[in-house]
C-alpha cells in the first residue's frame, strides 16, 4: 500500500524540480530532463528523477507504518 501512496509526492516532486531545470535549458545530466509536448503546452519529465522519488517516499512511507 505505501508503494502507492508514495506515487503522488514523486510525481509532484518530478514535475516541480524538471519544471525549475528544464526550463532554465538545461537536460540536468544524469536526469535526462526531456520536454514534453502535451496539447501545446511544454511539460517537462524525467523517469530517473521520478524512480528515485518514487523509493524515497515509498521508503519515508514505509518507516510510517
């Protein structure tokens, strides 16, 4: 259950730290920051930064219960 949970703050915490990096112009290195075309509209997105945030709150969540 506290995998799921934890779903939403690495979301959250993806979009926020992709938003500030990649719209500076950067690719953040080992982040590999890609800009996302969604309905005209640029959304960045990072999977390697969002697997992290995914265990880190899975991790905090867990220590919880």
């Amino acid at each position: 259950m506290a995998l799921f949970k934890a779903v939403m703050p690495a979301t959250l915490l993806t979009w926020i730290v992709c938003l500030f990096i990649g719209s500076a112009g950067s690719g953040g290195g080992f982040l590999h920051i890609q800009p996302l075309l969604l309905a005209d509209h640029r959304i960045f997105w990072s999977w390697p930064l969002f697997l992290a945030g995914t265990l880190l709150s899975w991790f905090i969540y867990t220590m919880l219960e």
